[in-house]
C-alpha cells in the first residue's frame, strides 16, 4: 500500500525537478550573436559580428579552414593526394608568384610552371591529413569555422588559392605575419644571389 503512494510521487517530484530545472535560463536574456555572411546562431542578444571576429576563444590548435601561405607554397601536391576526400585542386598560378620565380633565379633555373591548391570545403571533413602532409608549413588550419552554406550557395565552398590566403592573413595574422618577416629578409638574400648569377652569365665587353 506505501509503495502505491511513494511511487508516483517520487515519479511527480522528479518531474516537477526536471521542469524547474529545464525552465531556469527562460527567465534570462537572450543574446543571439550572428556569425559571419551566413548569420548562424552561435551564441545567445541581437548583434552581428562580422566573420572572423567571433572566434578568439577557438583555440588555435582547432581544424577550421584552412588558409594557405602561399610564399611558402612550391606547388608540390603532397596535400591534394594526402587528401582521402579529394578536395584539394592544384591549379595553375600564371604568372608565378615572384618568391617562386625568385628561388628559381637564384638557383640559376627557369622557374617551372607553378600550381597552387584550392579547397572544395563542401567535401573536407576537416580531418588535418593535409596540412600534416604539407612539408614546407604553408598549409595551415585556422580556427575559423563558419562554413554553413545554403545548397544554394555550396558553389561558395570552393575556395581559391587567393580566398586561402585570406583564410590564413584572418584565421592566424600572428602565424601570417612571421611568414611575411620572414620572406622579407629573404628576399634581398635571393634577389642579390639571382643578380651575381646573373652578371656571371653575361659576357664582358
Ligand atoms: S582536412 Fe582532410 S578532407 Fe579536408 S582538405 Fe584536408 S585532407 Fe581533405
Ligand atoms: S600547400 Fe604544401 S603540400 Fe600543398 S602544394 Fe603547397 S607546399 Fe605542397
């Protein structure tokens, strides 16, 4: 006979805990934060960030998108067949960007024709084989992660080299920046080697 009454109201208190519980953050403002172009709800007010500026406390080890360095960048393909999604294109980069031809002259070559990869982000599942397969740092993951699109929209998910690029100068300016100081030491070093080679090949009157 207890147990006839113990019972359910065991059963209405773990409801009415439940309900209270549950009802608790109703009574708190709602703040929704609009994330990027796409306008996804990621948090709770009415404001809208522009993309990027969201994501501070992403950490930066996450794999978000991916941007390229493409200075650092010598067209190898080691990503695009590292790729288990095939999302990665190389396409050709006409004229070569002058740190590749650079390189090349100060080897006393003719740089060779230069590809770059650009990313179908509609395919990419994020898993990092890419960027760990990359052996000269200039594909790197960010933490930027807005990538929701309408199917509308999807064809907004191939990413270019140039797009990349900006994925990396936004995602990452510290790691962006220290690749610019960088080259910019280099290239007088290159520039005064290409000219020696180039003196050298010219016969003197
Ligand atoms: S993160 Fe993975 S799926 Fe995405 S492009 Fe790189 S290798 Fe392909
Ligand atoms: S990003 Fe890296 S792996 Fe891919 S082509 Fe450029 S240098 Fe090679």
């Amino acid at each position: 006979m207890k147990g006839y009454i113990i019972g359910p109201v065991k059963v209405a208190l773990t409801y009415l805990f439940g309900f209270f519980f549950h009802a608790g953050p109703i009574k708190k403002t709602p703040i929704t934060i609009k994330a990027g172009n796409h306008g996804t709800t990621v948090g709770v007010g009415t404001e809208t960030l522009p993309l990027f500026e969201h994501t501070p406390h992403i950490s930066p080890n996450s794999r978000g998108l991916i941007g390229l360095a493409p200075k650092n960048c010598t067209g190898c393909s080691k990503c695009a067949l590292a790729c288990p999604n095939k999302c990665i294109e190389m396409t050709p980069v006409d004229p070569p960007i002058y740190t590749w031809e650079l390189q090349a002259r100060a080897k006393g070559k003719e740089p060779r024709p230069l590809k770059f990869p650009e990313i179908y982000f509609g395919r990419c599942m994020f898993c990092g084989l890419c960027t760990e397969a990359c052996p000269f740092e200039a594909l790197f993951h960010t933490p930027l992660y807005e990538t929701s699109v309408t199917t509308d929209e999807k064809s907004g998910m191939h990413y270019t080299w140039q797009a990349m690029e900006q994925v990396l100068k936004e995602g990452n300016p510290e790691l962006y920046q220290k690749i610019e100081d960088k080259w910019k030491k280099l290239i007088p070093e290159l520039e005064a080697k290409a000219a020696e080679l180039e003196k050298a090949k010219t016969p003197e009157n």
